[in-house]
C-alpha cells in the first residue's frame, strides 16, 4: 500500500532498549478534500531512508499496517495498530501531467485570409 502527501513533522531517531531498536516517526499531510495527518513509523534500517528528506517535501511512502494484540495485568485484551513505512520516494511536479498554458489571446484570432489563395479539397 502507499501513501501520498506533504511532510509536516519529521523526528529525529530514537533508541529503545538494550537491543538497540531504532524508531523513527514522520507526519505526512494528505491533499484531499479533507486532509488527513497520517503518522508512519521507520524501524531499525529503514530509519535512515528519511535522512535525506525535509518537512515541507511532497512524498509518496510504500507502507504495511500492523496490528497487535495486548492482555494488560487486568486480563483484558487491547489491540493496537501501526503503519511501518519501508520505502520512501520525492514526488515533483512532472511536466507529463501538467495542463499547459493557456496561449495568449491573439492566437485565438481569425487569419487575414481564411482561402489563403487555395481551394478547399475537402469531399465535405
């Protein structure tokens, strides 16, 4: 699955344990109609793909949804889920998929001569 949108919060790396899990966490602003703010964490290798981004930077991020379940001391059970990034990429603006612009408005009057000294050939 990915997602796509707007880099609002980047955090630095954080290590946990005394393994060494590494953890990092980056917001990214969706552009819909209703603009989600999507919270994606990197582990242990995979944190170091964000060093090369910034907060203000469009992203699309390859991601997987994980889900864990949790029996507190109380024997109730909760369930908690996270999305785990593993690929990261900049989106650009491409010139493939802009609309260009518009010409200026001459371009769009009539020519002096519409026969221009030829006949027309056209069966229709």
């Amino acid at each position: 699955m990915e997602v796509s949108g707007k880099i609002k919060w980047l955090d630095d790396t954080k290590t946990y344990g005394n393994n060494g899990f590494r953890k990092r966490e980056v917001v990214i602003t969706t552009e819909e109609q209703y603009p989600q703010h999507i919270l994606v964490e990197f582990i242990q290798d995979k944190c170091d793909l964000l060093d090369t981004f910034q907060m203000g930077q469009n992203v699309k991020i390859g991601i997987n949804l994980r889900g864990r379940e949790w029996v507190n001391p109380q024997g109730e059970t909760k369930y908690f889920n996270s999305i785990q990034g593993w690929r990261i990429e900049a989106v650009g603006v491409s010139s493939s998929s802009e609309i260009p612009p518009m010409p200026p408005p001459p371009a769009f009057e009539p020519a002096d001569d519409p026969t221009d000294g030829t006949e027309d050939d056209l069966p229709f």
